[in-house]
C-alpha cells in the first residue's frame, strides 16, 4: 500500500525530538531520584482526572475547507508553514488516505478501553515519580508507519492507529507475520509503556551480552509493575505459541548461552541473534525455526524477576543497579 502524502506522524516527529533532547536528561534524573514503594498517603494526592483521547483523525477527515482553518488553528503543530493549502486539502480528499480513515473508525469508533488503560497505567506512574505529568494524547493516521507506530515526548502522546487493525488486515500485506503480529489493539498500551519505559531505563552499562538483555529485562519488569493485567506475551510481543516455547525452553537456552561464553560477549552479531524482533532467534541448530525471537530479552526478564524475590529493592533501585550487579545477585537458576 503506498501513500505519498505527507504524513502527520513524521511531520511533529522533527518537531518533538529537539524538545526531547533537552528535557529527557531532567525528566531522567527526576525519575532516577524518586523512590517507587510510596505509602498511602502519596497515593490521596494522585491525579485521577479521567484521560480523554483527541481524535485528530476524525476531526481532519469529518471537516470541511473552511473547517480546516480552524483545525489548523488548533493543532498547528501537523501544519507547517512550508506547506501550501493545497496539500492538506489534497489529502483530505484522497480516496486512499479516505479508505484507510474509515478502516480505522470501523475498528476504532470509540477508544474508550484504551483512555481507561491509560488512567491506570498513567495513575501506576504518577506512584514512581510525583512530577510526572499526563501527556496530550492523540489519534492519527500515519500512513501505516509501523516503525513509528507510537511517538511520544514530555507533553505529547501521538499513536498511529492505522497500526492496529489486527495482524491479518489486508493493509498489512507484505509485511512479514513477525512484525505485523503486534499490530492488534492489546499492542497499543504496551507499545506506549515501552517508550515511557526507554525514558527512565538507563543504558550506562550496555556492553556485553548480559548487559543487554538485563536492559531489556529491566523494561520488561516495568510492564510487569505498570500494566499487571496485560498478559506476558502482550508485553514482549510474542504469540501464545511462541511465549509457551520460551517458557518451555527456558533452561536450554539458558545452558546454550553459558556452553558457547555468550553471556559475557561484547559480539554485536548477537544483537541480531537473540535480541532483535525477528522470525525466530539464531542458535544454528536444527530447532531454529520453531524458537522464540528476542529470546535474549526473554531470559534477561527472568534474570531480573528472580533478582527482584531474591532482593528487598524497589523497582526504582533496580532499574538503576548494575546489570553485572542485578546477574551476581539474582540466584537465576532456571526449571530443567
């Protein structure tokens, strides 16, 4: 499927990755500061005005000519100068960017679960840090950019929902089933509680093998205490099938990375291997094709669950410990 048109989603990107810059090195430290077991009555000061979604989408394609003055008005940021009119009209107007509009009202006429997943997830994180302020959230339409699926910033949440139409929807012919598998509605809160996750995981220590996949695990324990009703699978972004191997292969695995020196290997090839989404992971053996992909992220979550019952820390402790640290004190050892 090909568009051409300007995309909405890319246009605020540039927009939002000069403010992110500056204000991701403060938000961090504030993070990195506050102390995540809170008692209760830090918790009666918590925010719990309801979260409402704008649906810029429904706003732009519902409009007429004249109404688009005042949406431009209201959203300037979709609208730069170096624009004429005409391409916004154009776009209002084009029957494949209309077609891709109603698919997505068809499947999204209301977002009403997804504004109730964001209070709570919202509400979880105004626990681990009191200065955390509830972004503008908004609905567009990006042209199927499944590599920006979610864009976020300190103050604005923008999430492509032509994204998530489910993995079998004929928009998504062509691309791989790896990918298109997370492009289910279930994806979108653990999408966005993987970039607010990225903002407050440190990458100090990020050199070995080990390094990595306890970075990843230490996100993935994040989910864990930020969206405790999402399923394991949704978090990671497996399917049943491949979540029930990782489970079941779990101290293979484990006995294959320490066989073959893996854990403590600076190799980038093993990036490719064994945390990168792919079709499956890469051990060179026969069972290849039917592992788990991003089976490195896997084994580094469990590491750090098995550190966390191991250890009295908070979550806000462990995000910020050593990975070596959080691998020496874990006690993993997995099920035979």
């Amino acid at each position: 499927m090909s568009i051409s048109l300007p995309n909405f989603a890319k246009i605020v990107v540039m927009i939002l990755v000069f403010s992110a810059i500056f204000s991701c090195f403060n938000e961090n430290a504030n993070l990195n500061k506050t102390v995540i077991k809170v008692s209760g009555s830090k918790l009666d000061s918590i925010n719990s005005e309801p979260v409402i979604i704008e649906r810029f989408e429904k706003l732009f394609y519902n409009s007429t000519s004249e109404e688009l003055i005042e949406i431009k008005n209201k959203y300037p940021y979709f609208f730069p100068n170096s624009y004429p009119e005409s391409v916004w009209l154009d776009r209002l107007n084009d029957p494949i960017q209309r077609e891709v509009f109603n698919e997505t009202q068809k499947k999204y006429r209301s977002v009403e679960f997804l504004e109730i997943e964001l209070f709570n997830f919202f509400k979880k994180n105004k626990k681990l840090n009191s200065k955390f302020k509830k972004p503008k959230v908004i609905t567009v339409i990006s042209d199927v950019d499944y590599r920006k699926k979610v864009i976020l910033n300190d103050s604005l949440l923008l999430i492509g929902i032509d994204n998530y139409l489910g993995s079998n929807h004929r928009f998504y012919d062509g691309i791989p089933f790896y990918i298109r598998e997370d492009f289910s509605r279930s994806n979108i809160i653990s999408h966005i509680a993987e970039l607010y996750a990225l903002k407050i995981v440190p990458r100090n220590e990020f050199y070995t093998f080990i390094d990595k996949i306890i970075y990843h695990g230490k996100i993935l324990y994040y989910k864990d205490y930020c969206l405790p009703d999402l399923p394991d699978r949704i978090k990671i972004g497996y399917s049943q099938e491949k979540m029930d191997w990782a489970i079941q292969n779990e101290n293979f695995v484990w006995t294959y990375f320490i066989q073959n020196d893996i854990l403590f290997d600076p190799d980038n090839n093993l990036n490719n291997r064994f945390i990168y989404d792919a079709p499956f992971s890469r051990f060179y053996l026969e069972i290849d094709n039917q592992s788990s992909e991003m089976i490195g992220k896997f084994i580094g979550w469990q590491i750090v669950k098995s550190y966390m019952l191991s250890n009295d820390v908070t979550l806000n402790k462990m995000i910020n410990t050593n990975p070596i640290d959080i691998y020496n004190n874990s006690k993993y050892k997995p099920k035979r």
